[in-house]
C-alpha cells in the first residue's frame, strides 16, 4: 500500500504596479511566514521570446543558495519546471508565485497547469490557492482609460495581438478569485474605495478582501474544479455574473444585464452606441447579428474602446463533432437556452460602469433588434442586411 504524498499549496498573486503587488505578497507572508516567493519579470520584444527573470526568497534554508534566475522562452514552461523544482526541494510548502502585469493571467495560468503529454503534471504536486489581484487605485483609473496606447501580454506560450492598456487593466481585475485594493497612505481614502467598488463590479465573482475579516480562505485549495472555472472564464459564449446586494457598492456604479432572443440589425445598433455606451467603463457579452447568422460575434468594451469580432460558430444540433469539441461549460449552457427554431443563439451583454440608465441601455438595444416582419423575410433577407460595424 503506497504512502500518501502531501502536495503542496500554489498562490498566485498579481497587481497592477509592483509596489502594490509586494503589499498583496505581505498579506499571504502573514498568513503563510514559512511560504517560499517566486517572483517574476518578462521582458521582450515582440519578434522574440521573452526574457523570464526570477528571484526566489523565503525563511527555508535550502533556497538560500538559488541566486536569481534568467532563462529565455515561453514563461509557462519555464515557471512550471521552477515550481517542479522547488517541490522537490521544499517538499509540500507553502510557494507564493508573484507576477508581473504585463502576463494575461487567465490564459496563463490555464498553460501553466495543462497537463502535458509526457511531462509531469503540476497538479500532481501542487494544489491551487485562491488567484489574488491587488489594485493599486490612481494607475488602475488612468489606465482604464487610455485606449490610445497599445499593449502586448504574455499569456504563457505567445503575445496577445494588440490590446489597449484599458482593456490589459480590465483582464487582469476579471483574472482574481479575490481582490485587493489598499489606500494609499496619504491618499483619499474615497478614492479607493470608489475603485474598490467599481472592480467588484467588474468581477462579479471574486470577493473583495476585508482586512477586518478572516483572510484564511487565501491559503486553502480552490475547488477540485478550479480549471474548468478558469477555462469557463475564458469562453467568448460565457457571459460574466453580476455582484448585487454588496455591501461595498454605491448606487453610482452598477451592472447591467442585457437579454434577448432574435437577430440583431447592425446599422441600428450601430446607430445606437452613443446612447447605449453612454457611462459604461466595462462591458462583455457577445451577439447574433443578422448579417453573419451562423457567426457567434463578440462585444468586448473598457474604456472608450469597443471591439466587435466574430468568435466561432453556433452550435448546430446536427454537428456532433462540434458538440463534442466543445467545453463541458458550453454544452451545459446551450442546452439551458436552446430554442426549438433558434437553436443555442441568442444576445448578452454586461454593462459596468457610473450612473448607467439602465432603461435607456435596454430600450436603445431591444429597438435594435430585428421587427416581427423582418424576422418574417426568413435568413436570406436578414443576410443582406447593411453592416457597418462588421462589413
């Protein structure tokens, strides 16, 4: 009978500026004093695979000897054979993986814990503590609205093509399975809190951290499950939850939801955007357009920035292939809205942001859909249809 190997504990911490980031790492240290740090940078140029700098620190005598690192290729890989290393030396200690915010987190932690064929598995080691984000508020608001300068992220294998910085800032808030956003000493406090409540919002699925509560729940496993959470995250079909009844939430910053169950006409909904984007900082969601019916297209906005593009196929109850290609989440989800005639497609859109009119949004998006006579004209009429957002 073989003997029961302990596995160790993963945290992954990010922030949006270092120092803020070092304070998120300060909160797990005391929680966790004997945890080991692995801190991280990447660096590179677009053409080439980045540079992966890392230091690793801790009260455990046996890394006192491991002198920072370099090594150039793909972070994922890199970082999975440090951490594969360090269980060997550290047995099933705490180790804290700090990185920096030029990393798409989502995409790269779902690498990084891949099982690859003919590799270990870093989950036959290490179980995953809860994804903390630390928000450092002044930067978090000037970069959620900069769409004038482009970024690249690293999201464990590649670079993202270009992002704005705003929506750079907006993933990596909707990457946490708990926020963080301290005050800046000499700071209104206001500020923060303002911020604090609007990144709620914008994760309506990750608690904010109150200082004043147990933060236990930092240092224990997520669920069994927690990479078909992650994976689930990042499917363009899966609409983002919205947070009510917070207790940190103003009536100034909300989310709103939007459904609906027939075609979009693209030249009304373009015609609508000025009203319907009118004081939203954030929104995701994706459409069915009648110009392109068998398109999924995607809406993703942060900042003053909107990106419509299509995303795959809907699925077809005759594609078996297609079934079983897609994720189990998908599945789940086109089973619960399937219409008869429409099949799995249908419009969802989450809208964040301040003062939103709530009616307004939803009166300027239903007029946009296509009328009872329109849907009458059959798909061949819906097709022709102008598009000026996508044609």
């Amino acid at each position: 009978m073989g003997t029961h190997v302990p596995k160790g504990l993963l945290s992954v911490v990010t922030g949006n500026t270092p120092a803020v980031r070092g304070k998120a790492v300060d909160r797990l240290l005391r929680l966790s004093p004997d945890a080991v740090t692995l801190a991280v940078s990447v660096h590179g140029r677009d053409e080439e695979h980045p540079s992966v700098q890392r230091f690793i620190s801790g009260g455990d005598p046996r890394i006192e000897s491991i002198a920072p690192m370099a090594a150039t290729g793909s972070p994922a890989v890199i970082l999975r054979q440090d951490l594969l290393s360090l269980r060997r030396t550290v047995g099933s200690g705490h180790v804290i993986l700090a990185l920096p915010e030029n990393l798409d987190i989502l995409p790269f932690l779902v690498e990084l814990w891949r099982t690859r064929s003919g590799a270990t598995s870093l989950g036959d080691h290490y179980e995953a503590a809860p994804v903390l984000v630390a928000v450092d508020p002044a930067p978090f608001m000037a970069d959620i609205g900069c769409v004038h300068q482009a970024v690249h992220l690293w999201n464990g294998w590649d670079r993202t093509a270009p992002l704005t910085q705003a929506e750079a800032a907006a993933r990596q808030v909707e990457s946490a399975d708990v926020l963080y956003v301290p005050a800046r000493e000499g700071a209104d406090s206001r500020s923060a809190s303002g911020v604090a409540f609007l990144v709620e919002q914008m994760n309506g699925a990750a608690p904010l951290l109150d200082l004043s509560a147990d933060e236990g729940h930092l240092v224990r496993p997520l669920p069994a499950d927690f990479g078909e959470q992650w994976l689930a995250r990042l499917d363009h079909i899966v609409t983002p939850g919205i947070r009510r009844g917070s207790a940190h939430l103003t009536p100034s910053v909300e989310s709103v939801l939007w459904r609906a169950r027939r075609p979009v006409h693209p030249q009304r909904l373009a015609d609508a955007l000025a009203t319907v984007m009118r004081g939203v900082v954030r929104s995701r969601g994706h459409l069915w357009f009648s110009s392109r019916p068998d398109a999924v297209v995607t809406w993703r906005s942060a900042g003053a920035h909107l990106d419509l593009r299509e995303a795959g196929r809907w699925l077809e109850p005759e594609e078996t292939g297609a079934w079983e290609a897609a994720a189990p989440h998908r599945r789940t989800l086109a089973s619960w809205f399937w219409h008869d005639y429409y099949g799995e497609r249908r419009n969802e859109i989450v809208f964040t942001g301040v003062d939103l009119d709530e009616q307004a949004i939803r009166l300027a998006l239903d007029e946009a859909l296509l009328t009872d006579r329109e849907l009458a004209q059959g798909r061949d009429a819906w097709a022709a249809v102008p598009d000026p957002l996508l044609g």
